[in-house]
C-alpha cells in the first residue's frame, strides 16, 4: 500500500496541482493585455517570420489550451482565445508553438525523437486499458510484464517530450523580447504562464515513471 501511495497516487496528487497551476497562471495573464496590441496570430506569425518560416499555416481551431503545432500538415494550431488574444498568456502560448516550428525547421533532435517515438507510444496507449484488465482481472502474469514493457516506452516518450518543450519555451521567451513583442517589464506574464505549462510536462514524466516502478515491482513480486 505505501508504495502503490508513493507510485501512482502521490504523482497523481502532483499532476493534479500542476494542471490547477496552469489553468490559475493562464486564466490570471489571460486578463492582463500587451502595450504592443499584437495577437496571439501576429506573435506566432513574426517569430515563425524571423526564422524564414514561409510555409506553416497559423489556424484557429475550438477549446481551451488545445493550441499545438502539426509538423505533418505544416500546420500551427492556435485556441481562438490565443489566435485573437492580445494578452500576455495568448503571446507566450502563441510563441511557444511557433518555437516547435522553429525546431522542426532545424531538425531539432529531441523533436524528432520525439515524432519518432509518436505511433508506438499511440499505439501502447490503446492497448494499455486491455492489458491492465487482463493482467488483474484475468491474472494473466505475462501481461503485467507487458504493461511494465509499455509503461517502459511512455516514460521514455515523456522523458523525451521535456528537453522539446522547455526549449521552445526558452526560444519563446527569448524571441518576444527581441522582436519588441512584449515589453521587458511584461515578460513576467509569459514566463510564469509558460513556466506552468512546462510543470504539466514535468508532472506528467513523474506519473509515467511511478507508474512504470509500480509495476516493475509487482512484477518483480509474482516472479518470487
């Protein structure tokens, strides 16, 4: 019991307060607006821009915090609050996308480890609730060793998937400034608005690692 509370519900404790962090950051520099009067669109746009990125289409697309960019389609996803947006969470979400773009033109390479690593960890995903079910309902041991195995490719993949956002992060930061997007007094909003989105990357690498211990030890355990 107290290794399935230090494993699976204490991770779960810290991805809950991390996505309470991102939304209280947002929702708060959400309501704060640049001096510029630029919108997400135009931020993505200029950064995207100085990086001699001619060919990405910026798009809006329905949700809250559903913003990505789609290195397939050439494709940059803006939520309508941050596409129109002028606020100083709007501008830091916007150029963070537009950071992946940057790293996908310079053939970043945990980006395109991660993109790699993209259709099995999908794929792990799928057949993860059938094999857990498997494993514990039907007793089948051999599946708790395969879902050691896929929990083994999720952490990877969000072990992975840190260095590619806190990057882009870094480069957005660091772009909105240059440009004159942001005042330097102003750059406060993004850094905690984009700080509170990485911890969500961190939290989630902690629950795929105690998930992937857990596990292990349960197997460890029925091999004795």
């Amino acid at each position: 019991m107290e290794a399935y509370f230090t494993l699976i519900l204490f991770p779960l404790f810290i991805g809950i307060w991390a996505q309470i962090k991102i939304h209280s950051k947002y929702t708060k520099w959400s309501q704060v607006h640049s001096s510029k009067g630029l919108r997400g669109v135009d931020a993505a746009a200029a950064v995207m821009e100085q990086a001699g990125i001619h060919d990405v289409e910026i798009v809006c697309i329905e949700g809250k915090l559903t913003d990505h960019y789609d290195p397939v389609h050439r494709r940059l996803a803006l939520s309508r609050d941050n596409y129109n947006g002028t606020s100083l969470a709007a501008l830091g979400v916007a150029a963070h996308e537009a950071g992946h773009a940057i790293q996908h033109k310079e053939a970043y390479k945990p980006l395109k480890l991660r993109s790699a690593l993209i259709p099995i960890t999908n794929f792990s995903c799928q057949i993860l609730p059938f094999v857990l079910m498997g494993g514990f309902i039907l007793n089948l041991f051999g599946l708790i060793k395969l879902a050691v195995f896929i929990y083994l490719i999720l952490t990877v993949f969000q072990l992975v998937t840190l260095p590619v956002e806190f990057d882009a992060s870094a480069r957005a930061k660091k772009l909105l400034l240059r440009l004159s997007i942001i005042d330097s007094n102003e750059s406060v909003g993004v850094c905690e608005t984009l700080n509170a989105a990485a911890f969500t990357y961190v939290a989630a690498f902690i629950a795929s690692l105690g998930q992937l211990m857990y596990y292990f030890m349960l197997s460890q355990r029925r091999n004795d």
